[in-house]
C-alpha cells in the first residue's frame, strides 16, 4: 500500500506499472540490459584485428568485403564458352590406340599344321633347354619391370627384410624356390604314373598342399605332350623352359604351374604369367622341335594350405592379345642391349 501512494506522487508511474504487467501475460519478452557493468566487461578479440593488414592487405580486404558470388549459372557458361568454345552436342569416342610392334610375328606359325585332335604318342616331350646367348622370358620380362611393378616390388622385400633380417630373407626366397621345384618334380612324377611312394618323406610333406589343392584340376588334363621341355623362338631369338603342354578339358593349352602364399583368384592377379603363357605358345610354334601348335594357355595357382587352386584359362583371343605385349616387352629389351 506504501509502494502504491509513493507511485501515485510521480506521474504516470502507475501507468507505466500496469502496462507492463499487461504485456507480461500476453507476449513473452526479453530484457535487454544496458547497465554499465555490460559494457565493463573485456571486449572479445577479433582475430582479424591481429593480423598484419599492411602486409596482407589485398587478401584482408578480399575476406572481409566478400558477400557472395557475383557468378551465375549463366556467367559460368559465357566464361566457358569464351575460353573453350560452345559445347559439342556429339562428341565421336576417341579410342586408345593400341601400340603395334616393329617386328611383328603372328602367334600361330602359318608354315606348320595344327596337332590333330589324337596323337598315337603317349610318351611326353622333354627337350633340354640349350644353354646359348639367347635371353630367357623370365630374363627379358624381370629386366622391362614398369616403374610401378619395381616401386611394389622392393617395397615388398624390403619389408620382409624388416622383418625377417637380411638373412631370413634370403632363406625365406631360397625356400620358396625349393619348393616350386618339388612341387614341380611331383607333378612331372603324376604324369609319368610314377609311384610317389618312392619319394622321400620330407618331400611328400613339403608338396602335400599344393598336390592337394590342384587335385580338381589334374582331373580336366589329359594327352600330356611336353613336360618341362625347351622351347625356343628361332625368329625372335628367345627361349624358355615350359612346365606343361597337355589339354586342358578338350584344349591344348601351354600350363604354367604357379604356387602362391595369397589367394589370386583372378588373371590379372598373376601379373606377368599371361606374358610368360603366350611367349611360350609363340616359341613352340616357331620351334621346329615340335611338330605341333598350341592356341590357349592356362596358369594354375596353387595353394600351400591345401585350399582349391585358381585355373586361369586363356582362350585364342586373350592368348593374341598378351602376345602382342610379349612383343613390346622383348622390343623394349632388345632396344636397351
């Protein structure tokens, strides 16, 4: 009651009181103070303000001034078309053109005939490789490595050495390629319907994944025509050791056997091994040795846990097509010696 009369003696107090407990219940509202206590407080710093203007002065304006783009849809299209001219409305598919060989040798050999469907002769072919000036496929293929295939290459051996030392990495190299060569000699051993038991004990135990994991596939090859014979291209001055010339269900096919710690389930997974395949099919037509010619090749993969090998089968078409790069490699080797 106090409060009121001491209201009541300033004019329009009263009012003003009202009003606002008026407003209070209809709309909701904030109160905005600006005591002097608000302004005391420290000013933020702007992180603009420390920056050297003078210095940067061109960019501090761009940044501050800037709004927004002054570039619309229709802009950007003058600009194009001012820069690269109006845009085609058909543009023809410009294929890659595939590089040709100087020397160019055709796969299939047209002065020699094809090897009938049967063959009287059950023993298979074993020529010896002739030690002569010639390169191998293997010599000629390590020595026209791409940059990136090296790159790979010695990264991987240079993190098995980190972790094996040089030495272990050595035996480790070393022991992979001892167990290719059982893992060869076995096969061989299969095809000659010689007895395994007569092999050695440690040599079963080293190969028994491998002979295992290629079961299903030993089961598609029959008519053995080579094994582990020379070959040597006596046009193109190269030669090689082929593990296996035999048909592959109905096919004549040069086999490569591959083992493998990783799965590579897909050809381009085998890297190099195509370009091996089809230099060998190459050099047996051209090789006066055999009266015979080979269309298709095929690379086993096998695993030494015993888990189902990989089969890449190689038709005509595919085996012309990795001929004609067997070709540019050996042109790229024969240029650098």
């Amino acid at each position: 009651m106090q409060f009121l009369q001491i209201l009541s003696r300033k004019p329009r107090s009263l009012e003003v009181l009202f009003q606002i407990l008026f407003c209070r219940k209809q709309f909701p509202y904030r109160c905005l103070s600006t005591s002097a206590c608000v302004y005391s407080r420290k000013k933020k710093e702007n992180s603009y303000e420390q920056v050297d203007q003078e210095k940067y002065k061109n960019l501090v304006r761009s940044v501050t001034s800037y709004k927004t783009s002054a570039q619309t849809p229709e802009t950007i299209l003058e600009e194009d078309n001012l820069l690269y001219g109006p845009p085609a409305k058909h543009r023809p598919s410009i294929k890659a053109r595939t590089k040709t060989p100087k020397n160019w040798i055709p796969l299939i050999n047209p002065s020699k005939g094809i090897l009938p469907v049967s063959s009287d002769s059950n023993v298979p072919m074993k020529i010896g490789l002739q030690r002569t000036k010639m390169p191998s496929v293997t010599r000629i293929l390590q020595q026209t490595l791409s940059p990136e295939q090296v790159f790979y290459l010695e990264r991987w051996k240079q993190k098995m050495i980190e972790e094996l030392g040089k030495e272990g990495f050595e035996e480790y190299t070393k022991n992979l390629f001892l167990q290719g060569e059982l893992f060869h000699s076995a096969l061989e051993s299969i095809f000659l319907s010689e007895k395994t038991a007569a092999r050695g004990q440690s040599e079963d135990d080293v190969v028994a994944g491998y002979l295992s994991s290629v079961e299903h596939v030993l089961e598609d090859i029959s008519e053995v025509k080579a094994l582990e014979s020379g070959v040597h291209h006596e046009a193109l001055q190269y030669l090689g050791l082929v593990d296996c010339v035999a048909k592959y269900r109905g096919r004549l096919c040069v086999i490569d056997w591959k083992t493998s710690e990783k799965p590579k389930p897909f050809l381009q997974n085998t890297y190099d091994n195509p370009l091996q395949v089809a230099a060998y099919i190459g050099a047996i037509n051209h090789d006066a040795n055999y009266d015979f010619q080979v269309c298709c090749g095929l690379i086993v993969v096998a695993y030494k846990d015993g888990s189902p090998a990989h089969p890449h089968f190689m038709d005509p078409d595919l085996c012309s097509q990795y001929w004609n790069k067997w070709l540019l490699r050996l042109e790229e080797y024969m240029d650098r010696n």
